[in-house]
C-alpha cells in the first residue's frame, strides 16, 4: 500500500515535476525531474530528460578510467545546475548496493551516487532499467513551494516507464498528458483570485 502522506503535507518526493510552459528559468524549461527528496528543509530533484551537452556515457567511462564489457546506450543526463560534477544513477531496485537508497519500493525505484554501480552497468551487473545524471536540482527551504504557487511546475505521478524513457524529446508532453492536461490548453497565468 502506497504511504499517502506525502499527499497529506503537500510535499512531492517521489513525484514528477513538469515545468509549465511559463517557466520563467530557461534551465528548466520544459523539464521534468523525478523529485528524490521534498520536505520543511528544501527539494533534491533530477532532471531526466536533458541530455548532459557534449558527454556520452562511453566518454565518460574513460574519463573514469573503466572498462566497459559491454555496449551501452545510456544517455549521459543533465540533472540540474546544482554540482554539476556530480553523478547519479536513479535506477530499478534490482540493483541494491552499499550506497543504494530505495526511493520508491512501490515503483522499485532506487537512487545510487557511487562509481560502482557505473561499473556494474559497464559489464552488464547493473540495473535493469537505469539513468544517468550529472548535477541535480536543489531548493532552499520553501521556495519549490513558492514556485508551484506561482504557477511554475505541475506535478505528476511517478511511472517508471517515463523516469526510463530515452526518448527524451517526447518525455515532456507524455509528462504532462499522463496529469490529463491537454498541452494546447496550459496557461501561464495562475488560477488565484
């Protein structure tokens, strides 16, 4: 059974975020980002669907002097502008190590930020289903909640099917119709009185 008290304080962990098309912060136009954390302390988010400029995943396992044994097709994320040197692998629970952090078990969703679940990717012991992100997206103590309250970000449920997509110019729209939003129809003006 899911915990629905997230839902009871308003807090989005375990959550997508869609930016509106209204988004103000060109960083994060058209993004969506799983949320990892979200509480009274700040947010910790990845962004799932901007590819990192520049950087494959096979570059960068050179760069950090690993072997790969076998092809892979990861597309090296840009999780935020947020440390931007550091990496993460959201990833399916199968793969649970020193260092994992299950962050959604209902969704068999875990996070790892060691190098050896890189290893374990490049010869075929990783995960079944995996991202790669460098960087992430942080908030200070409520200001997520004043950019949802300006109209800034949507939110979304978690499906693992969009958290792995790699087609990543479509991730989007599949985002936002999954809330049940016509895309057409999205406003950039808030609903307040």
């Amino acid at each position: 059974m899911m915990d629905d008290s997230k839902a009871i304080t308003g807090y989005l962990e375990r959550q997508l975020l869609v930016a509106m098309p209204s988004m103000g912060d060109p960083r994060f136009a058209r993004t969506v980002i799983y949320m990892c954390s979200h509480n009274a302390e700040g947010a910790m988010g990845l962004v799932i669907n901007k590819p990192y400029p520049g950087l494959t995943f096979p570059n960068l396992l050179t760069q950090l002097g690993i072997e790969p044994t076998i092809d892979n097709d990861i597309i090296v994320r840009l999780g935020g502008p947020v440390e931007t040197g550091r990496g993460f692998v959201l990833h399916s629970t199968d793969y649970m190590h020193q260092g994992s952090v299950k962050l959604d078990e209902s969704r068999g969703i875990g996070l790892t930020a060691t190098l050896d679940v890189l290893r374990a990717i490049a010869n075929g012991t990783g995960p079944q289903r995996s991202l790669f992100a460098l960087g992430y997206a942080g908030w200070g103590p409520g200001q997520l909640d004043a950019e949802i309250q300006e109209n800034a970000w949507l939110a979304a449920p978690a499906d693992p099917d969009l958290i792995f997509d790699s087609d990543l110019d479509a991730l989007w729209e599949r985002a936002v119709r999954k809330i049940g939003v016509d895309v057409a129809k999205l406003s950039s003006v808030a609903g307040r009185a």
